[in-house]
C-alpha cells in the first residue's frame, strides 16, 4: 500500500494523495492511507468510521468526480484527511469490484494549484488504473478465501496451508535479521555467565 500511494503521488500533480481501503470483514470502518510532506512523518493510517447513511452514498454515486473542499462543514470520511492539511479541491476515484465498494483514491490540490485540462486528464486516467488493479488485489484475496472455505478449508487449514507459506519469505529474513542481535547479546553478556 506505500509503494501505491507513494507511486501514485510521484505520477500526478497533486499535492496529496490518499488511498482507502474498508476492513474485509466488516464495512463500518475503513482505513486511509497516505504520505505526510512533514519531515519524519512519512507514512501514515487513519482509522475511519463509516456511518451506514456514508456508506450509502458512497455506493449510490459511484462515479469518479471533482470535489470542491470547503474549509466548514461536513465532508465525506475519505475526504477528511485532505481537507485537514488545506487542500481546496481533489479529484475522487471509488474503487469497486462487482458493484461493491471497497475503497477510494484521492488525489488532493492545495488552493491556488493551477491545474491543466491535460493533467486533470493524467490524473483521472492514473486514479483509474489504480483503482482496478486495487480492486483486483482485493478481488483476489477474497477470492483466495472464499475458493478455500467452498471446498470445505476450516480457517486454521486457510492459514496454515496458503497464508503462512505466502508470507514465510518475510518472516525468514525477518527473523534471521533479528538472530544477528540475540546472538550479539548474548555474546556480550556471555563472559559474566562463566
């Protein structure tokens, strides 16, 4: 999800971009993605609320869009972060797999950003070919489980067959990165032991 966002941010001229994404489980809450231009903030995930009123809306009018952000009042929960940090309008990109909303990018302009036709273009075209194969990723994934639980997979045969050995590249280099340090340790404190 950083590589995206980071990505994402190098490609178009806004001076924000947010990616988010709602939990798998449950589609009250979400999560908001994004990179912070502060020095030694870097990346950062802002857990959302999502009203079902929200939800509503969000799934109702589907359509990628122009938004014009007013400094008071009421805005959308994706629309939150970008207006925090002064942005004044953002270009809204749903992100949906078989009519189900899963997601939004937002790419966010500060006030007095001079936006080109062309670039509004650029961004409307890179917001959308994230948001497909955002959906993909999550389409897969769902995918991925729901094939295991019809053939008859329990959780724990999900996990231990398909998840872990997907996962156990990055937890071997992980741990063996954190060996190095227990052994230092203990070869410091290993005189005192006799």
């Amino acid at each position: 999800i950083r590589s995206v966002v980071k990505r994402l941010g190098d490609a178009v001229t806004a001076d924000f971009v947010t990616l988010t994404l709602f939990e798998r489980d449950t589609r009250a809450t979400a999560q908001t993605f994004y990179m912070t231009g502060e020095p030694g903030a870097g990346f950062q995930v802002a857990q959302n609320r999502v009203t079902p009123e929200q939800l509503a809306g969000l799934e109702g009018d589907a359509g990628s869009r122009w938004i014009a952000l007013e400094a008071e009042g009421p805005v959308p929960f994706f629309l939150e972060q970008a207006r925090e940090r002064g942005m004044r309008h953002a270009f809204f990109e749903p992100i949906s797999w078989r009519g189900t909303t899963c997601g939004a990018i937002v790419l966010g302009y500060l006030p007095g950003s001079q936006t080109t036709d062309e670039e509004k273009q650029r961004a409307r075209e890179i917001a959308d070919r994230v948001a497909v194969a955002v959906a993909s990723a999550w389409r897969d994934e769902q995918l991925y489980v729901q094939a295991g639980h019809s053939f008859g997979a329990g959780n724990w045969h999900i996990i231990l067959r398909h998840i872990l050995p997907t996962i156990a590249a990055p937890l071997i280099v992980l741990y063996t990165t954190r060996l190095g340090g227990v052994i230092h340790t203990y070869q410091k404190y290993d005189p005192l032991t006799f």
